[in-house]
C-alpha cells in the first residue's frame, strides 16, 4: 500500500459511515479479505483533526462475519455514540478511522499477565461489562486502564471484577 492508501478494513468503515450519512444506506461489502470473513469482535474509532470522534464495538461477534462487524459498528460509531453527536455530512472529508478486530478474551488471573500497550482489558461484575482497547494514548499502567473500564461499567472499586484480556490487529 502506497502513502495515504488504506488497509481494505478501513475502507469499508470510511465507505459504511459516508454511505449511511449521504445517503442513509448501508453498504455491502465487494472484495473481502481473509480478515474480513473471520467471526471476530470488532470496535471502529473515529477521530476528527486528532480527538475522539466515536467509538463502538462488539466485545464478541455479533455478525457472521468482520466484514459485517466493520458495517455495523462504523455506522453506530457515527451515529449513536452516547458522548457525541451524530457525525455530519459537512465533517465526513475530516475524520480518519482505525478498525480493531479483537482476538477472543482469556480469563486474566494475576495482573502481571496485562501490559496496557498489547493487552486490551474487559472487567466484569454480575451483568455489568466494561472494555478498554490496548495501547491508547495517555493510558500508561494496568491500574489506569482497570480504573477507566469500571468507570465506563458502572462498577465500584469495592465490588469484586473478573478480568480478561485480549488482543487486536489494529488497522488504519
């Protein structure tokens, strides 16, 4: 791939959100690549001129395949991320995507199995779940990132967690 050119997983989240807000259609994928047909969970992170734009995703496949994954969570990164507002047309050309297909989460039983920069964390207590993806900027220890997934779960620091890690081939 040349300079500016991107991974056909990225192209698809980019074709999905600029054909849902144009013209309210999801697309459906042409050429798909071997990740693509995988069963994965997959989040899609949008980011305008270097801030988080939205960002949703599937802890476990949801879809029959990545490719279906990619469509789904593109559009919903773009349009119902509780934080943000519905991307707009006119911000479509200044929004760059990144797609992470996970691998499946691995129980965690001591801590010194995680390392923020490769490791992604889910926290669990009864039906409440929280996920961080690895290696994000300003997240720099495991107590950082366990810290955030029970805020963003709704889970006290005295309630008891079960911890799982996993892994993700990034794309951008």
């Amino acid at each position: 791939m040349t300079e500016g050119e991107h991974h056909p997983v990225v192209k698809l989240a980019k074709e999905a959100v600029e054909s849902y807000i144009r013209r309210g259609k999801m697309p459906k994928p042409r050429e798909l690549t071997p990740e693509m047909k995988e069963r994965a969970g997959v989040f899609v992170s949008l980011h305008k001129h270097g801030q988080l734009r939205g960002c949703i995703g599937t802890f476990e496949p949801a879809k029959d395949s990545v490719a279906e994954e990619i469509i789904a969570n593109a559009i919903s990164s773009s349009t119902m991320d509780p934080r943000f507002p519905p991307v707009t047309a006119s911000e479509l050309d200044d929004l760059d995507y990144s797609v992470d297909i996970l691998t499946a989460p691995e129980p965690v039983a001591d801590l010194s199995q995680l390392d923020p920069k490769e490791y992604g964390v889910i926290v669990e207590s009864g039906w409440k779940r929280g996920l961080l993806l690895p290696d994000l900027e300003g997240v720099d220890s495991v107590e950082e990132q366990i810290a955030i997934c029970r805020l963003k779960a709704g889970i006290s620091a005295s309630e008891p967690l079960n911890l799982y890690s996993f892994q993700v081939r990034r794309f951008k």
